[in-house]
C-alpha cells in the first residue's frame, strides 16, 4: 500500500479548523491523518477527553462528519450501538447500504482505565469498527493526572517527585497486548512522524472484517513539558530509544514495522522533556536502570513475538 | 489577542454569541464544521514565513500540521492560514528543505503595517 501526498492533500479535512487543541498538539494531527486515510462515509465516537472537548465547545463543532459523544468510559459501547443499528436497518431494508465506517477517537485514560470492559466489550461481541487510542500518557485534559499510561518514573500532578517517590512507582501497562489478545482481525502501534505507516494501517484496520485497534502515540507539549514545535521530533525520538515500538498484528501474527538503527538509549528520552528531569540527576540513575531494563525487555519480548532475531 | 473592549469580544474575527432566540431547538449544532468561524490565530505568537525558493512543494508540512492550517491550491503549498495558525513551528522544525521560517508575531504584524 503506496501512499501519496499528492493525491491526499487535495482533499478537504474532515475535521475543520478553529478547534482549541494546544498549539502544537499531537491529537489532530493523528486525526486528521487517519480521516484521510479512511475517508467517508465515516461516523466518528469519542469518549471524554482533550479531543472531544476541544473540538465540541458549544457552539462549535469541528466535525465535518457525524459525531457522537456520550461519556467518559462508554464510546466502545456508544459505537457498537450505532453499528448494530446500522446492520439491523441495512438487514430489514430500511436503508440502504453505503458502506459505512466506525470509528472511535479516545485517550489513554478512557482506553487503559476508564473504559478498559467496554472496549473489551465490544471487541468480543465482534462490532466492525476502529478504536484509536490517543495515547499522551496521562489525563491531560484535567491537569495532568497519571494513568496506567503513563511511564515508570514520570512527573505528573498525582505522581509527584519528592523524597519518598522519584515520579510514577508503577511501569505503564501493555494494553496493545491486551488488544491483541482478544483475537481481533488487526491491532497495531503508531506514530504521528510514521504518517505513512500510520495511515496504511488506519486502511488496514478499516477494511478488517471485525474490529481493528490502533494505540497511537501523541506528544503532550503541555504535559510532558517541552517547546510546541518539538512534537513530531519526540514521536521520533520514542521509536527510536523503543520506549515507543511500531508493530502490528494481524490476525493473530505479529509484525515488527520498524527497527531502529541504532537504537538509542532511553536517556535520550528522558532528556527531551520535562517530566522526566528528576530522573537525570545522580541520585536517581537506579530509576532510569529500572526503565531502561524494562524497556529492553519490553523490546526483547516483541522481537520474539515478531520473530526477529 | 486584540478586543473590543465595549463588549470584549474579539476583534480578529470571533462572532459575538448568540441569544437564545437564535439558537435551535434542543441546542443542536446545524452547521458541521462551524468551529471554522471561530479564528484560534489570535493565540500566535511566532508565524511560519516560507522561502518559496527553498519550497519543493513535499506537503510534509501540511500532513504534520495539527491546524490544518497549511493552505494547499492547485495541488501546490501556498503558505499558512493566518486565520487559524497558532503558531506551533511544527512545520518550520520538520521542512526537510529548511525553507521555513518563526518570526515573532510583532515583528511580522509590524512589518505588514509598513508595506501597507
């Protein structure tokens, strides 16, 4: 699967302008990137979060598609209704079938925590539809919260750095795993400067027969504490120190979508921002050795999994 | 960002909110898209300024740009929306040809005023 901008960047945006993202913001960037590839006709569900309030503060709207929202935990749910619904009156004859895709839009909180058996939910019932992960590890919509998003050892409000805790004391979770493990037609990891990667598999995901999941990466400029400009680079930056790893999975075999050479080591990371200062004094290496071994481990597992040597 | 200060609302393009008279039934939004008319531009303070020599016209920066800010006519790059750039530099910073520029915000505001 060949993509071009040429062709792509004729198309109008399915999700307009005037929306009150950050400046810099890697969410509608992610957005606009998988609108293009899927394309219409599309419904689009978002759970709570920065993307959903940014784009729908009464009363605008950015969506030039329709566009559901209900809560914080349900847009799985919320999604497999408008499916179901969309089969049943296709089934009786009510409408007729334009081949409809859904998709949904959601943070690491509403993905890893608040809606974690929903989307399991709805991945076992078997609704056709892509679930997006925006994954800025934290709840930054509210100020900045950890979740089990968020990295070993990283300042948040709610993970604090002091004398008793150096940061977050818990390793992240692996949700994509998770995903992948209810046998779904297609699960991946991406990344915004990956666009092309990206959005080959956002076509993938969509033409899956079943339901397909996407856990995108997206720079947090206010959260993870660097300058605007920088959010492409630190997409970058996290494939190549395998804090971030490009993978997909499709019906049940894993492949590796990128290797990086060389790979960098995790205090390059840890360097580029802000939440991660603490960790570069002395006094607190053995924290970045613990990240740095999970991370290694973390590669060595994918790598088997993939079957690469 | 400039305001009126009579209603404070501001003068770069934001329309004043409506009354409840004019609003639909049920608050419902009728016009998909319409944040278009709300112009985040206002936030700036540093505009990308392109060297169209410099510029192979890749659309690297409009596929990175979170705004969808980077205008595109007749397949070619033509610059930045003004209406709704917030400044990020994202595209300054990932312009593989180094053809675009930051400039402060006063400096391209004031320089605009002495070609007027």
């Amino acid at each position: 699967m060949v993509l071009n901008l040429e062709p792509i960047s004729v198309e109008r945006d399915l999700l307009a302008p005037g929306h009150r993202l950050c400046a810099g913001c890697a969410e509608t960037i992610v957005v606009r990137q998988i609108l293009h590839a899927v394309g219409e006709p599309v419904i689009v569900a978002s759970s709570t979060g920065c993307l959903e309030v940014a784009t729908s503060p009464y009363p605008y709207t950015s969506w030039r598609v329709p566009w559901i929202h209900s809560a914080f935990e349900n847009a799985a749910s919320t999604i497999s209704g408008v499916e179901t619904m969309y089969r049943a009156l296709v089934k009786r004859g009510k409408i007729e079938d334009k081949g409809l895709k859904f998709v949904v839009f959601a943070g690491d909180g509403a993905t890893y925590d608040i809606g974690l058996q929903f989307i399991s939910g709805a991945m076992e019932r078997g609704h056709r539809f892509l679930y997006v992960c925006l994954n800025n590890e934290a709840y930054m919509n509210t100020g900045i919260q950890r979740s089990s998003a968020t990295p070993f050892g990283a300042w948040t409000t709610t993970s604090p750095v002091g004398k008793e805790t150096p940061g977050k004391t818990q390793h992240r979770k692996d949700i994509t795993a998770i995903f992948a493990a209810h046998n779904i037609p297609f699960v991946a990891q991406a990344a915004p400067h990956a666009w092309r990667d990206l959005m080959s598999k956002a076509k993938k995901a969509i033409a899956a027969d079943g339901p397909s999941f996407i856990n995108v990466i997206v720079p947090c400029q206010r959260g993870w504490r660097y300058a605007p400009g920088d959010t492409i680079e630190l997409s970058r930056l996290a494939v190549d120190t395998c804090v971030w790893s490009l993978y997909e999975v499709v019906d049940g075999e894993w492949r590796l979508n990128y290797y990086p050479n060389p790979k960098k080591p995790v205090t390059d990371w840890l360097k580029s921002q802000g939440r991660f200062q603490h960790l570069l004094k002395p006094e607190n290496k053995h924290v970045v050795d613990i990240l740095q071994a999970e991370v290694d481990r973390q590669w060595t597992k994918l790598l088997e999994r993939c079957k690469v040597s | 960002m400039k305001r009126d200060p009579a209603n404070n609302i501001s003068v770069t393009g934001v329309p004043s909110p409506k009354s409840w008279r004019e609003i639909p039934i049920g608050g419902v939004i009728t016009d998909a898209g319409n944040s278009e008319e709300y112009h985040t531009g206002g936030w700036r303070s540093f505009r990308p300024i392109w060297d169209w020599q410099k510029c192979v016209n890749c659309k690297v920066c409009w596929i990175y740009c979170p705004d969808g800010s980077i205008r595109i006519r007749d397949g070619a790059v033509a610059g930045i929306d003004l209406d709704y750039c917030k400044g990020c530099g994202i595209c300054s910073k990932e312009c593989p040809h180094d053809a675009i520029k930051m400039i402060e915000e006063s400096a391209a505001e004031a320089e605009a005023k002495v070609k007027q």
